[in-house]
C-alpha cells in the first residue's frame, strides 16, 4: 500500500471514528429529572435545603416570615424559584397567606396572585400547595390559568388528587405545564427516602424525564445530599423544572440538529 493510499485510508478510519464517538455522545444523552422541595418559608432552617447541590427548584410559600429572603438567596445561586401557592383542600385544612379558594372570584384570584408574584417577581410560576379541592374544579383554575397566561408563568401540578383538572386546563388556556411523577419523602425514614430515590432513577431511566416532589425536612434534607451523586453515576441530569417544558426541549434538539 502506497504512502498516499494509507494516508486516505487513515484519514477516512479517523473520520468514521469521530463519527462513531459523536453519535454516541448524542444517544448517551442523560436522562432528565427536576426535583422541587416544597412548602420553603416559614422556618428558618428550611435554608439547609439550599445547601443541595445542583440545579434543584425551589417551592416558595408566598407572604411567609423567610419565603421571600430563601427565594432570593436560591435565585442568587442561580436555582430555579417557583411559588408553593396554597389551594383549597377536601379536608378544609387551614391554607395560609396567598391562598386560592372556591368562594373567590376571578378578580380577588387574580389579586391575591399579583400579590404572591409582586414579592417574588423572578418566579418562573407556581405549583399548587394542597388544593385537591380547587383543582377539581374547572372556573377557578380557568381564572388561574388566565392570569398565569397572561404574564407567561408556568404552572406544575402536584397532583394531590388523581382527580386534579389542573393541568388540562392550564393546557387549554395554552400555559406550559407539568405535574409531579413522585412524592420522595412521604415517610422520614433514611430507608423510604432512598427506596423512592431508587424508584425515581428507575423511572428516569425508562421515561426519560421525571418530576419528584421533596420538602425541607433535616431528614430529606441528609438523605438527599448523600443520594443525588448516585444520578450523575446512573447518567441522569439534574435540571431546572422549566427544562422539562416541551418547547424547551425543542429548543435544546433545534440547536444539536443545527450544529
């Protein structure tokens, strides 16, 4: 073989292996999944749960004693920050400030969450605090939806009943929505918190991206920072809850079929 012909022959073996490496960089693509931690503000040691790492989002209850100043520390790291908005619930369990119910009309609703996003403003939008009353029904959630349209948040149902209407109704009124796959730490137990975390990497790994609901408990809080290294070795990516979002998603693809 002449020197010319091994040289195409090893410019051509080079450029199939780059090809190989290449496609196999896009299909090992990880895995997504978004974990928010709930229910942050009202005490003051929920700060711990900005110590997680990574791209966790944070669930502000709005109007609370510590809701605004954990928002902005979490924003400031760069976290995504949504409000934690307290909906009204079957058992009629007390709801805190900045709570929707089913005796409000379309105009204190839409009071109530300029309220909530005025002290928050960088909020990307709001997941649902209890609520599985309010979500079962369709005229408030309409009015809800509405407004979060209106000012382009999204909305994240955390689906406290299987009968929730939320999401299909925010998909009516066009509002980017998700709903949460799994409860993490429904049980305080080191055992339970890591069965669900094991479940949740199994889920990721067979649905592609998934949505886990957390709450700053010390106890999820340690289980938490001891398991989340376990994603990057099962090539699952921690994300923002925006991430998830179809027409993200889009976006991301667009720009790896551009290049």
């Amino acid at each position: 073989m002449c020197i010319i012909t091994k040289l195409k022959f090893s410019v051509r073996l080079l450029f199939i292996s780059l090809l190989i490496l290449l496609s196999t960089s896009i299909w090992a693509k990880p895995n997504q999944i978004a974990i928010i931690i709930d229910d942050i503000g009202y005490r003051q040691s929920d700060i711990a749960a900005l110590n997680l790492p990574g791209k966790i989002t944070y669930a502000i209850l709005p109007q609370t004693p510590f809701g605004k100043i954990l928002a902005e520390k979490a924003h400031a790291t760069e976290r995504e920050v949504i409000l934690h908005i307290p909906m009204e619930a079957d058992n009629g369990k007390l709801l805190g400030p900045g709570a929707l119910t089913s005796d409000m009309s379309e105009q204190k609703i839409r009071a109530s969450l300029a309220k909530s996003f005025a002290e928050i403003p960088f909020a990307v939008g709001i997941n649902n605090h209890m609520g599985s009353k309010l979500t079962k029904m369709y005229r408030p959630m309409a009015w809800t939806m509405r407004y979060l349209k209106e000012h382009e948040h999204l909305f994240v149902d955390s689906l406290t009943t299987p009968s929730s209407k939320a999401q299909r109704i925010a998909k009516h009124f066009g509002v980017p929505s998700l709903h949460r796959h799994l409860f993490l730490d429904n049980e305080l137990t080191p055992e339970y918190i890591g069965e669900q975390f094991e479940i949740l990497i199994d889920f990721a790994k067979r649905y592609n991206s998934i949505i886990a609901i957390a709450h700053p408990h010390p106890e999820t809080i340690a289980a938490l920072t001891k398991l989340l290294p376990l994603l990057k070795k099962n090539n699952i990516e921690l994300v923002s809850i925006s991430s998830l979002l179809p027409q993200n998603k889009q976006k991301v693809q667009n720009l790896v079929n551009a290049d």
